[in-house]
C-alpha cells in the first residue's frame, strides 16, 4: 500500500520542476535587451546586432541575453548517457534600422559570460557603459577575460523571418557546465562591419514582443537522438506535439511532462484502440531505445498498463508490457528463448509503482493524483546473428539511474531478427488498445547503436543492481 502523502509530495516535486525548467528542452529568456554605444539601452520587441563601420561610432549595437538555469542537475540527469549539445536559437525580424543589399553576408558571434559577479544585469536598466564585459573599443568586441566564444553563425541580407542558431561545439558545453549560480548570460555581436554601404542592423526576437517566437531560446539537443525533438513531446513552445510521430485515432492526449526539463509528455489512452507509432531506423541492426513512464494498474496478472512493441524489419518483435502485478514481461513464442507464453523478468520484478489518477480526470498530473517514474532502456544486441539478445534496464520509481538489468534475454514473437533483413527498429508502438489502463510516456531516445557514453553508463549503473532472482 502506498503513502498518499509522500505519493503526492513526490510528484508535486516532480510538477514544479517540470513548470519552472520550461523545456524541449528549452529555456526561455531571463532578460533581454541591447545596448548601443550612443550609450542607451533598449529593452523593446527586439534584440538589434551591429558592428558600424567605424570603431568610433556611435551606432553600434550589442545584444544581451540571459536565461534562469534552475533544475539543471536534475535536467540533465534525466538525459544522463545521452550525447547532449547546447545551442541558442535566434530568429530573426526586421529592425527597421538601415539597408543591405540581399547578397551581402553576415558573421555573427556569441559569447558566454565567464563572470558570474555580472549575471545580475537588468534589462531595463543595461546601457552601453555598466553593460557586462563590454569592450567599447569596437562593435563587436568584449572583454576576453569575462566572456567565452561559444558559438558563431552567417547570414544573407536582412535574414528576416529565418532562425539562426549557433551550431553545437564544446565551447558552449563547457560554458554551461561550468555556471555555478543558475544563470547563463549571453552577448551576441556582429563581426561584419557596415562597409560597402550596407548599414543595415540585425535584429532577434525578444521576449519583449508577442507570438510564437517571441525570445531567443536557449536550448539542449540530443544529437544522436534518432527522433530529435520528437522524444520530446513538445514543441519549440512547450506544447504538446506529436510531430514525428503518427498519433492514431489520436490515442496520445497532452499530458504535463513527467521528467525535469520536460514541459509535456504523452499520455495513451487505453479506451482507444489504437497506437502512437515512430519509425526507428530500416537500415542498421542493433538499437537502444529509453524512456520514462508512469502506469496505471492494468488489473490482474493477465492484463497490462504500459504496452510497447519493438517491431523489428522482418516479422518479429519485442512485445514488453507491465502487468497489472506491476511486473515487465515480454512476450515469446519463438524457440529460441524456450516455453511459449508471456516470461516474468524475475530480476526487473517489484520494481514498478503504479500511478493512480485519484483526481478521476484522466492522467497523473492533478492535485492528488499520484505519480511513480520509471526509466527503461532497452539495449539491442547481436542482430541478424543465429543468437540475437536484449537488455532491459530499470530504474526504481522517480530516478533517474538505473536500479536492476535483465541481460540476454532472447525472447521474440513472430519471428527472431536473425538476418540482416530483419533487424533494425522498424517501428517503436506505444499500444492504447493493448492496455488495459493508462499510461505516460515522455522524453523517448532512439540511438543506432547504444552509443558509447550509455554503454559506459549502463555499466556504472550494474554496479548498484541489485539482483532480483
Ligand atoms: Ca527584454
Ligand atoms: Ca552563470
Ligand atoms: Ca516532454
Ligand atoms: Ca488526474
């Protein structure tokens, strides 16, 4: 029997990070504003960029952006053994100040502040003079000492209307592992000067002005995540998405995220008879798949909450489900893994804690709801060999590590991926029909092979395994 009141501590915590990190996983701006070397600044609709072309003028403009990094740990701690590079994400609209032929090119820079004493500055009170690791010797120039490069990007013309981002590189990375105080401030100049008559000054979104875009977005991508943003749920905005995915007879409903950094996630709807479905990959042959989820209790032994296949190129799959006994099964009626029928995975057993829609509303995100995490990953072996075997690892409710690991399993249905031809993730299938409750799925990471830095990671977690024969 479960503790309603620490039940519902728990995913109270779980809600507040969730509503305070604002994810895909994106960061939306802290404060936002440029300064010009007239010696003003300006906190309005949009955040302008120029190097003029003389050191001495006074039309130069530097922008300014910062972001409240609160709950990092715990983001990147959900996403731990993911490849994970941070970027900024700029899009682009006119500023109304000057021309440039529609050939003319552009370089951009951006720079991380180093110290952290001047995190503090305000939008509504930085100028040219008190404005942080500003340099005024030149338009685009900033105290080395107190910034770091962590990115640069090029533009054609006016660029409005496009979104530029700094492309990923360590410089970024480091900036923000380094932070120290939960706030990541950025300077974004312009290297080209306005030579040749082309006196045109950039300009970003800010927060300041309305719609979709509005504000540069810090953001952490995962880029050996096969689905991209699509694992997230979410769109650029926050909200629900399902693009990438096909969301049949709509069996996934928007649902509050259930990880840090995570705004939204998925809930399927088990009276649709139906599934969220994503292609993995037709062409390679080992894959890791890992994800959270929260279930409810399905019922009895014989039915299931969470129900996933793993649909292989050939015939085969991988059909996992917990069961209303809060234990992951697999299916097998091949011969390879022996008896037919669904297999207990004795060392994954009495792990699960299921999740309770107290409030009668659908999902586990209302006050007194109760909501249990868990993680799984699993890890594809030996395709298209005569002994193919997966690895299904778990973590105990609300971690984010793995706690117990079921190794060499060989149990398939319909068919074993023991040639080229039939290897590969065809198809990842959140199943509605399937269930017989609820489920929550969210932050959904495809990669074609496990990368290295998971293997690394899976092995660091065996040495807390408990086992559980
Ligand atoms: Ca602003
Ligand atoms: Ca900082
Ligand atoms: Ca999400
Ligand atoms: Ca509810």
């Amino acid at each position: 029997m479960q503790v309603m009141g620490m039940r519902f501590a728990a995913a109270l915590a779980v809600l507040v990070v969730a509503a305070s990190v604002q994810a895909d996983v994106t960061y939306f701006v802290k404060d936002d504003a440029h300064v010009q070397s007239s010696g003003a600044g300006f906190d309005i609709n949009y955040v302008a960029v120029k190097r003029d072309e003389n050191s001495a003028s006074i039309y130069h403009r530097k922008g300014y952006v910062s972001y409240d990094l609160a709950g990092l740990a715990d983001v990147l701690a959900a996403r731990s053994g993911r490849l994970l590079d941070w970027q900024l994400d700029m899009y682009f609209v006119s500023s109304g100040l000057g021309s440039t032929s529609s050939s003319a090119m552009w370089d951009f820079q951006v720079y991380g502040l180093t110290d952290e004493s001047l995190d503090s500055w305000d939008q509504t009170t930085i100028n040219y003079a008190n404005a942080p690791a500003n340099d005024a010797t030149d338009g685009n120039t900033v105290d080395g000492t107190k910034t770091v490069s962590v990115g640069t990007f090029s533009g054609a013309g006016y660029m409005i209307g496009e979104l530029h981002s700094t492309s990923a590189n360590a410089g970024f990375n480091n900036f923000i592992a380094s932070d120290t105080n939960d706030i990541a401030s950025f300077i974004v100049v312009r290297n080209t000067d306005s030579t040749g008559g082309n006196s045109y000054a950039h300009a970003f979104e800010s927060a300041n002005a309305a719609g979709t875009n509005s504000g540069a977005k810090l953001r952490l991508a995962e880029t050996n995540n096969r689905i991209g943003t699509s694992g997230e749920f979410e769109s650029s905005t926050g909200n629900f998405t399902t693009a990438g995915w096909s969301n049949n007879d709509t069996v996934a409903k928007a649902h509050d995220g259930i990880v840090a950094g995570s705004r939204q996630a998925a809930r399927i709807d088990s009276t649709v008879s139906n599934a969220l479905t994503i292609g993995g990959n037709a062409d390679s042959q080992d894959f890791t798949v890992d994800y959270y989820f929260a279930t409810a209790d399905g019922g009895g032994s014989g039915n299931r909450g969470l129900a996933v296949n793993y649909r292989f190129n050939g015939d085969g799959q991988i059909n996992l489900r917990v069961n209303g006994d809060g234990n992951i099964q697999v299916y097998n009626d091949q011969a390879l893994g022996g008896s037919t029928g669904w297999k207990l995975l004795g060392d994954l057993s009495g792990i699960v804690q299921f999740s309770e829609d107290l409030a009668g509303d659908a999902g586990f995100d209302d006050v007194g709801d109760v909501l249990n995490v868990h993680r799984l990953k699993l890890v594809m072996h030996g395709s298209g060999t005569a002994t193919p075997t997966y690895d299904i690892y778990l973590s105990d409710a609300n971690a984010t590590t793995f706690t117990a690991v079921a190794l060499g399993l060989q149990y398939y249905q319909y068919g074993v991926p023991t040639t080229l031809g039939q290897t590969g993730l065809e198809e990842l299938r959140f199943d509605g029909g399937l269930a017989n409750a609820d489920y929550v799925i969210d932050s959904v990471f495809i990669a074609i092979p496990e990368p290295a830095t998971f293997a690394m990671f899976g092995l660091a977690a065996m040495t807390l395994i408990r086992r559980r024969r």
